[in-house]
C-alpha cells in the first residue's frame, strides 16, 4: 500500500503480490465493495469455477442465464451466491445494493434478481445483454485484518475499473491488472524477479 491509497478501499481492487501463496487468494484480484474500521468485504473477480448458474439454481435450467458462468468470490459462505451487473440495465433493484464503482451494482443474487435473469435480461438478444458476473462466496476481513496484510505488503492496491471486473479472459486478468500499477511491475511480470523495495 502506498502513501497515496486512500484509508479505506471500497471501489479498489487488491491484487495479490507474487509471494502471496494462500490458495484462496493467489493471483487473484479482489473487488472491493466495502471497508471501514469494522472490517471489509470483496470479491474474487478472476477465479471462474467449474459449475453455472443453471447447476446451482433451479428453475433457471431452461433459459439463456442457465450458462452464466458461476466464480468463487472468496472462502466465506460458499453456498450464498452475489452478482455485479451494470446499475443501469435493472431498474428498480433491490435493498442491498452498493455501488462499488459508479454504474457497477452488486447485490446478493435475489429471488428478484433470478427472476430478472431468467425474464427480463433472457428476452434481449444475445449481444444486447449487459455482462452479467455471478460470485459463490465472498472474501471478508475482520477489524485491522486486511490493514495487517496491507502493512505485510501482500497486496497491490488498485482504483477498480469495469474493464477489469468484466475481463473476458479470467486467466489473463492478474497479470493485466498488475501491469496497471506502472514499468515496476510489467518488468517484473515479463521477467518474474521482483527486488527488493527496501
């Protein structure tokens, strides 16, 4: 973390560092949706698992939003399931909303979500449909958690853009936002050998 981070991260991604080897969080970059003295809450954006949303929802089986790829967001309540959306395309969202980002909604996946997945986004054409991102579990930090880790230097901190939460090649997305914190660390991608800060 840097001097110019603000305290609080809402709205920033974390990018593990290189020596980050926790299987939970390796390369990964964590969205944050909300920090304060009382913890923080965030999601994996770049780790797809195996299964869809028509395999851990019924009723969902017979339409388009059966193939929307599911992601862990993170080690905690796994069997809870989030999404991030663009705002704009569902109106009249449910209490519970936060925007991490201006115009990116997320929201635990509701009765009135799925009923929009499976109504309302199903109906428009396949190009027309906003990008859509649905996260099993959550990664969370108690009081002073995540500022230890901070302190430790085990993330990079980074202002959140759409392009990174949507990237189209999940595999991809670590090094791409990593690349973003400047010539230091593209250096250090290409040739996988960081010095020491000290």
């Amino acid at each position: 973390m840097s001097e110019e981070d603000p305290r609080f991260l809402s709205g920033y991604f974390l990018i593990s560092e290189f020596d980050l080897l926790d299987p939970n969080f390796y390369r990964s970059v964590v969205l944050m949706i909300a920090h304060d003295e009382d913890g923080a809450f965030g999601l994996v954006v770049n780790r797809p698992s195996q299964a869809t949303l028509g395999e851990v929802i019924e009723g969902v089986e017979d339409t388009p939003a059966a193939s929307i790829p599911v992601y862990i967001g993170g080690p905690v309540q796994q069997n809870a399931l989030f999404v991030l959306h663009m705002s704009a395309s569902r109106a009249g969202a449910a209490a519970g909303v936060k925007e991490p980002l201006e115009g990116l909604a997320f929201e635990p996946a509701t009765k009135s979500l799925i009923e929009y997945l499976t109504g309302e986004w199903a109906a428009l054409p396949e190009k027309k449909r906003p990008v859509v991102r649905i996260y099993a579990g959550y990664s969370g930090w108690g009081p002073g958690q995540l500022e230890s880790e901070l302190k430790r230097e085990s993330w990079v901190v980074l202002k959140a853009t759409e392009q990174v939460v949507f990237d189209p090649d999940p595999q991809a997305t670590w090094a791409e936002a990593l690349a973003k914190k400047g010539p230091l660390y593209q250096i250090i991608l290409q040739t996988g050998f960081k010095p020491s800060m000290n």
